[in-house]
C-alpha cells in the first residue's frame, strides 16, 4: 500500500428507551459504488473530480491509464472541493505510474470528496488519463 489516510468518524451510539425491543441486527449489505473519471493534465497542471460517499468505510482509488507515454508517473490524491479545487486530506496522495491494482486506499466517513489527477513536474505535453474510485 503506496498511502493511507483517515478521516476520524466521529458518531455516538445511544439506545435511549431501548428496553423491551428486539436488538437482534442484521449486518449492512451495502455494495461498494465505482466511480470512473477521465480527463486530461496540461504541463503543470491538475484534473479533479467529486465523488459522494454514502457510508464510512474504505476507499481505494487506482489511476488505471495515463499516457503518453504510458509510464508517466502522475500524482493522485484524495481531498476535500471547494473554490474549484481539491485541498487534499494529509497523507492522502501518492506519486504513481498507471496500473490494475489501488495505489491509494483510505478510510473516510459520509460526504463529497473529491480526487485529483496532477503532473509531478515531468510532463512535456498534456497527459490523458482515467481513474477509479472504489468506496462505501
């Protein structure tokens, strides 16, 4: 795992008046949602794309191409929008090369995010590229 981030969920757990109802739960069968964006990076620049997460859990992102060429190593990052940007969470981005499996994984809580494709300072044109979202 190339990063890892945390956003701290914060949540309390009461049962005010509980007493006398069944407590038996059944485990949530929520399926993981994909998200896939595409765009294109100009020299020095960044591609961004918001995302909702429904529930609290992990997200993994994969930056599946780039090119060309298609060994450039771009940025990825998770963050927060806002004012046309994506001010990314501490710890949640990762230089990388495109590939099949996540390069950034993380947990996160309910909310929009966003993601964010950038160039590291080693592109000589603009880089087209896809990335996958996987959250909750």
């Amino acid at each position: 795992m190339k990063g890892f981030w945390t956003i701290v969920v914060a949540s309390a757990l009461a049962c005010a008046g509980c007493h006398g109802k069944d407590s038996s739960t059944t485990a949530p069968t929520d399926t993981p949602k994909t998200d896939t964006f595409t765009g294109t990076v100009q020299v020095q620049g960044r591609g961004f794309h918001n995302f909702t997460v429904d529930n609290s859990g992990q997200v993994s992102v994969t930056l599946t191409s780039a090119s060309p060429p298609s060994t450039i190593v771009m940025g990825i990052g998770v963050g927060t929008p806002g004012d046309n940007a994506c001010g990314l969470l501490t710890g949640a981005s990762v230089n990388t090369a495109a590939g099949s499996n996540a390069q950034l994984t993380g947990v996160v809580s309910p909310g929009t995010l966003c993601v964010t494709v950038f160039d590291v300072g080693n592109q000589t044109a603009p880089v087209a590229y896809t990335v996958t979202v996987v959250h909750p």
